[in-house]
C-alpha cells in the first residue's frame, strides 16, 4: 500500500493517480520482499533477473486485469465474478508460464528440474499474487464506492433538512399579511396618508428582514430581536395601546445564535390569543438569558391562555408553535426543550432551549474535509 500523502486532498480524490500509486507500490513491495529472500538464502545475484522479470510480468499481467475488471464491476454479479475468475485462472496460467520458462532458460544446464514440476510451483506462487492484487482491487473499489455512497446520501439528507427549513422559515402567516395591507388601505381611504406610509415602511422593512438572512441561516439573538420589534412596530399601529410588550435580554446572550424568525410565530400567536379577544388588550413579555451552556427564551402573555377544549394554539393557524417546534429538530434535533404551559396567575407561556453557540462556534462545526467519490481505474 502506498503512504498516504500529507495534504489536506483526499488520497483517493484522483482515483487515476491513487490507482498507479498503489499499484506501483504493492508490486515493488512484492519484489523486495523476494529479492530479500533471494539473498538471505545465500543464491547469487544473477538469481536476482528472474525476480525482477517476474516483477514486471506480474506488473504488465494485472494492469491487464484491471482493465477487464473495470469493465465488468459495474455488471451483475453473475458476470463480474465470473469473468474476474476467468480472468484470474487466466492471467495466472500466462503469468507462470512466462515465470518459469524466464528460469529454465537463463538457469539452463545449472537446474535440471522439470518444466512441468517448475511451472505447478509457478502456479501456486502466481496464483497467489494475481489472488491477492484481485481481491484488493475490489476491495479498495467497494470500499471507495461505499464512501461515495455515504457522501451522497449525506448531502441529500443535507438538502432535505435545509429545503424543510427553507418552507418553515417561509411560512409567513397570510394573516398577518393580509390585516396589515388592509389597515394599509383603510388608511388610504381615510386619507391618513402619514400612518399608511409609516405603516407601509415598517412592513417593508420587515420583509427586507426576513428575506436577507438564507432560510436555514442562524443570526445573532439581538438580530432575531430587533426583527422581531419590526413586526411589533407594524401590528401596534394596529391594536395601539392594547398592545404591550417588555422585553428583557441579558448581556451573555445578545451573540447566541438563533434560527432566524425563531420567535415571530410565538408572538404573532400571543397577539391573535391574547391581545384580540381582550378588549384592553394584554402584555408580550420575551426573556433570554443564559442557563449553564443554553440560551433560555421565553415568551409569555397576559391573555386568557388555553380554553375549554381547546388542545393547541396550532390548529388554527396551521403555523405557530408546530412552526417553531420543528424548525428546532430540524435545527438541533434532539439536543434542545420546547415548553407550553398555562401560567398559574393566567396568560400562556413557551419556553425554549437550545445550545450556546457565536458565530466562531457555528463556523467550527461547518467546517467538514472533503471525501473521495468514484471508483479507481487505471
């Protein structure tokens, strides 16, 4: 086997090249070893040619071999093995062939054994030899191949997880969409022209927000806030002082990643379940703070919290909790806590956790080397 290279590359990136290497390297491996054995046993060194024409013969016998062998991997088992076992009764029967009429003839009147019994030891030896080169070329293929394979399904479950995300993070709620341009044009209508186009401002800087970060970015938690109170801007010219929100971040969190648009569904939830049913309204508290190695966010209202018979805050907007909830598997999967609970003086309250993570922390863990793909020719 040849020494790996040093290199950030991956030895079987150039599937040519690793394929010479390897090559080169097992037959010179083989030809010291008998050349070894040649001179430990006391022979002379004109023993030495026929070991480095054998050497060469096997070379020229097996770069042959790997041609059929390339050729038929791909095919059904039937046919490749038993093609590579034709090919290797084949190649042995020429390879010893070749092998001992070298030794008779340079050895000639000095070794008076028989061609044939010379060329069943040729076979055996040979046999050997062609053996083993075989069963390690296709060893070294499955095995490439395998990694390939693992490569692949690696990144399509990467796309997968990132193409989910992609959706959940999309899922704007139509509703929130749709009160806000109809306010907008309520405005219009009363010719309060100033507050539809502060209004219409807000929102366009709230989508600028939404949409400048990818869909499975993970952004700075006072990013992910300050796009937060952009939406609360928009919907407090609608509810005004029924409208209340506190929030409360310390300092050892403000640079822990979240995924983007994390909390908006909460809140928008809070809005439509506590502050419309409420005539005077209710209060939207948002709380992160750090707990050992995790960011704890909490969002919390004042509204009536859950009714008789009502299971979830989801059913009815089909995005909610479910939204954020599963945007947190697909994010962390199971190394994170999703909570909701009816508080005990009333209103309702989730509660999140997730792991610690800055920028440089994120960034080490998408740092992956590259693997190899395909499969060795010559």
């Amino acid at each position: 086997m040849a020494i790996l290279e040093l290199s950030d590359k991956p030895f079987f990136a150039d599937k040519n090249r690793a394929f010479w290497n390897l090559h080169s390297a097992g037959w010179g491996g083989a030809t010291a070893l008998y050349a070894v054995t040649v001179i430990a046993n006391g022979q002379p060194l004109s023993f030495l040619v026929p070991v480095l024409i054998s050497a060469v013969t096997g070379y020229s016998v097996t770069l042959i071999l790997s041609v059929v062998y390339r050729y038929v991997i791909e095919k059904r088992p039937f046919v490749t093995w038993g093609t590579t076992l034709f090919a290797v009764m084949s190649a042995t029967l020429l390879y010893a062939y070749i092998d001992t009429w070298v030794v008779q003839t340079i050895r000639e009147g000095a070794d008076q054994t028989p061609f044939a019994q010379l060329l069943l030891g040729a076979l055996f030896k040979d046999g050997l030899l062609i053996g083993a080169w075989s069963a390690l070329y296709y060893a070294i293929n499955y095995f490439v191949r395998a990694e390939e394979q693992a490569d692949q399904m690696m990144r399509l479950e990467a796309q997968a997880t990132s193409a989910q995300l992609t959706m959940l993070r999309y899922q704007l709620n139509p509703h929130f969409l749709f009160n806000t341009l109809n306010s907008i044009s309520t405005l219009v209508l009363l010719k309060q022209t100033d507050q539809a186009n502060a209004m219409l401002s807000r929102l366009s800087s709230f989508l600028r927000f939404t949409l400048i970060n990818e869909a499975a970015a993970k952004v700075p938690l006072t990013q992910e806030i300050e796009t937060l109170k952009l939406y609360l801007d928009i919907e407090k010219m609608r509810f005004e002082e029924r409208l209340r929100t506190f929030f409360t971040i310390e300092p050892a969190v403000q640079d822990a990643l979240v995924p983007s648009l994390l909390l908006q569904p909460l809140v928008e939830n809070a809005i439509k379940y506590a502050v419309t049913p409420k005539e005077e309204g209710a209060d939207i508290s948002v709380v992160a703070q750090l707990v050992g190695q995790r960011v704890r966010i909490t969002v919390s209202d004042t509204g009536p919290g859950l009714q008789p018979g009502q299971q979830d805050f989801t059913l009815s907007t089909g995005v909610g909790m479910a939204n954020t909830r599963e945007r947190l598997l697909q994010a962390y999967g199971d190394d994170q806590r999703f909570e909701h609970y009816v508080k005990a003086g009333g209103g309702f309250e989730v509660l999140l956790e997730l792991p610690y993570q800055t920028g440089i922390m994120a960034g080490d863990d998408n740092q992956a080397g590259a693997k190899s793909q395909g499969k060795i020719s010559a």
